[in-house]
C-alpha cells in the first residue's frame, strides 16, 4: 500500500475515535439541556399559575384601593398649623380661599409626627376664612389630654375622610363624656364617704374616750369621774367602793358576832351570879323585869 493510503487510514481511524469521543460528548450535552428544558418547562408551569393568582390578587387590590379613594379627597392639603389658645383649641393653619376653602367648611386634621405617621386629632370648623391664613375651631369638646396634645407643626387636612372615623371619634368623644361625669360623680361619693369616715371616726374616738377616757375629756375637779376619766374608770371606782362596803361591812358582821358572844358571856355570867344570890335577893331579882 502507498504511504500515503496508510496515512489516511490513520487520519479515519483518528477521526472516528475523535467523532466517537464528540458524539458522546454530544448527546450528554444534549441531555443535560434536555433536563434544564424540562425543569424550565415546570418551572414556567408552576410561575405562570402564580403570576396568574398574584395578577388577580392586584387586580382585586386595585378595585378595593379604587373604592376606598372615592371615600377621600384626592389631594390633601398640607400647611404649617400655629396652636393660638390650646384651652379653646383655636389653631391656624396657612391655608385658605386659595385652596378652595369655604367658610364654616369642616377640615378634618392629621397631626405628622416626627417620624412622619399621621396622628388623627379630630374634626375642626372654619372660624375666620381668610385667602391664605385660617382660623379652626373643634368640632368636639377637648378634654385635658386634647389640650396637652395640640402642637403646633406640619398637619395634614382633609376635606373629606371615611365616615367610621367621624363616627368612631364621636362614639369615643361621648364615652370619655359618659366617663368624665362618672368620674366626677364617683369622686364626689368619695369625697362626702371620706367625710363620713372622718366624722364617724372623731365619734369612735370621742365615745372611746367617754369609756376608758382620753386627753379630750375635760379635767375640772367638779366634774364626775366618768366626765373625766371615762366610764371605765367610774365603774373601777364604784368597783372600789362596792369592795370597800364589802369589807366594812364584814368588819361590822365581825364586830357583831364580836359583841354577841360578848353578850352571851355576861349574860352566862349575870345568871350565874345571879344563882349565887339569897333567895330574897333571887325573888327579888325575880320580881324585877
């Protein structure tokens, strides 16, 4: 065979070796991108079932938020608001005509905090229209902590809101009312109670005193013991005086018995020396009585 022959055998056996070793490669490539196809594939399926429910969950979002905005106005207003007497609660705000404001119109006012959340401070009235500066008057009777709450700063105004919260801040506004008066009224009850024990508790101490006595009775020597020293101290009294009848009278009792026995003797010893007489002197003591 020519040289040339053998060398080209040589370069089709390597190329089929080569192409082999390619195919192989091949197909595992084409495996693998067949997985990642299909994994695509479900991964495609399960999203696309999502996306469809989080599509409609917006769409559903966006008809609500649509329906609570007809319960606002669009545009609120927002100016620098000056507290100028906090017990009546009239404030200014640099707003007026100019913002289409109209007189005795109610705002509806949103004090910003620091961090920029809206604090609802209630329903306020047109008081003094002017075309760039308004007075404001409440709505709602202001209570201590109203008064304590209103600062001046950056408010927030609305022309028109839900009409829950209106009702929910009359509905709180009443029951502070309700119990502000219960308040007023059960502090009173425990004013006139506390009287009541103060009094009650001068006449315990007043009758204790009538009884073992105390530095309140009076000490003229005129007066009887219990006026001065209590009724316990009467009755100790009495007590002694009741002993020392007592003992005087078993003294006496002594004394008798004393004076009987005595008696007895001398009337044994008249006897007998009366059974030593004559017996002229015997009638004659016979005769006497």
């Amino acid at each position: 065979m020519h040289t040339v022959g053998k060398v080209l055998i040589w370069l089709v056996v390597l190329a089929a070796g080569a192409g082999t070793v390619l195919t192989a490669k091949l197909i595992q490539v084409r495996n693998s991108h067949t997985r990642k196809a299909e994994k695509l594939d479900a991964d495609y399926a399960r999203v696309s079932n999502q996306l469809g429910k989080a599509e409609a969950e917006l769409n559903s979002l966006k008809a609500e938020l649509a329906r609570e905005l007809l319960n606002w106005d669009r545009a609120p207003l927002q100016g620098d608001t000056s507290v100028i007497d906090p017990r009546q609660g009239r404030i200014t705000v640099n707003l007026g005509r100019a913002n289409g404001l109209k007189d005795k119109q109610w705002l509806y006012g949103f004090e910003l905090n620091a961090d920029g959340q809206p604090v609802y401070r209630g329903a306020f009235e047109i008081a003094q229209l002017g075309d760039n500066q308004t007075a404001l008057v409440p709505t709602f009777r202001l209570r201590a902590e109203d008064i304590a709450s209103l600062k001046s700063g950056n408010w927030r105004w609305r022309t028109l809101i839900p009409a829950a919260f209106p009702a929910r801040h009359s509905d709180l506004q009443l029951q502070l009312v309700k119990n502000d008066e219960l308040l007023v009224d059960r502090t009173a009850n425990v004013t006139e109670q506390q009287k009541l024990l103060k009094e009650a508790t001068a006449q315990l101490t007043r009758r204790r005193e009538e009884i073992v006595g105390g530095p309140s009775l009076p000490k003229e020597d005129f007066r009887p013991t219990e006026e001065k020293a209590g009724l316990v101290a009467a009755l100790q009294e009495v007590e002694e005086m009741r002993n020392q009848l007592l003992i005087d009278v078993d003294q006496l009792r002594q004394q008798l018995r004393q004076v009987s026995s005595e008696l007895g003797k001398t009337q044994e010893e008249n006897v007998s020396l009366v059974n030593r007489l004559p017996s002229a002197a015997k009638e004659t003591a016979s005769r006497q009585p």
